[in-house]
C-alpha cells in the first residue's frame, strides 16, 4: 500500500489484502503484486488496475469478481476494474512475504532467467526444469536433482 495513499484508498488495499488468488490460496492479490492502482476518476468511481500474471490468465474472471465482493462489504459497489496489460507481469512483483509464502506452499520463484530457481523443500540449488510450463503457462515445472521433489516455479518473466 502506498504511505500517502488516502484514507479511502487505504481501505481499499486493506480489503485487497484480503483477496486470496484463487489458484494460489495462500498469497493475496497484493501479495502477487498483480494490482497496479487505486485511484479516485474525476467521476467519483474508484478504478482498481490488476495485471494478470500473464495475458488470457483464466483466474483473471475470478479474481475480478473476488475484489468486486471484497469493496462491495466495504460499502463499495461504483467499483471499475481495469486489466492494465502494459507492463506485463513479472515475479519481481511479488512482495517479500509473497515469496516466503510461495515457498512455504512449495512453489520456487525465479530472481532471474539466467539462474534456476532453488528447490522449496530442500533448498538446493541442484534442479533441472522438466518443463517449460507447470500447472499454469505462467509456472515452469522442476525436479530438485537432490531431494528429487518436482515443484512449479514462477517464471521471471
């Protein structure tokens, strides 16, 4: 949540806080660092940008009408929400916490393309990717060559 964000604003991300991705149950819309802005339009209507962790995401629907439900309980209901497409997503968007709760729920995130990712159970840096796409387009699939778990990775797109 941005310092000097307004009061209403703050309510926002405190009730976005609460969204949990539906496909990684563990993490928050914020914590996934797909919501971009909150602002107040000239019109008065608050406007929510979200980046989807990669275009034609099929969460994305859902997700959309998880934060329609979460500000409408916070008496919210002139609510547009914008798919902000540019920049695409990338994991550096993931919060700290994000990251620890990601590899607790045993999915790696890349830091770079050029470096693997460390196996979430065991921690070795030994893997090798079985596949370029894991349980979404937006993961790749590994297999720590130590502990031998597979485990998905987010793509550091």
């Amino acid at each position: 949540m941005p310092l000097d964000a307004a009061p209403l604003e703050r309510r926002v991300w405190e009730a976005l806080e609460a969204v949990l991705d539906p496909e990684i149950p563990v993490l928050s819309v914020v914590e996934l660092g797909i919501v971009r802005h909150v602002r107040r339009a000239d019109d008065g209507r608050l406007h929510v940008g979200i980046t989807p962790t990669y275009s034609g995401c099929p969460a994305t629907e859902v997700i959309e009408r998880s934060i329609r439900e979460a500000l409408e309980q916070e008496g919210l209901s002139e609510v547009v929400i914008d798919t902000v497409l540019w920049p695409a997503w990338t994991s550096q968007w993931l919060s700290e916490a994000g990251r620890r709760k990601l590899e607790a729920f045993g999915i790696a995130v890349e830091r770079s393309p050029a470096r693997s990712p460390a196996c979430p159970r065991c921690g070795s840096g030994a893997v090798e990717r079985l596949s370029e796409f894991g349980s979404t387009p937006c993961k790749a699939h590994y297999r720590c060559t130590s502990c031998l778990e597979p485990f998905d990775t987010f793509k550091c797109i």
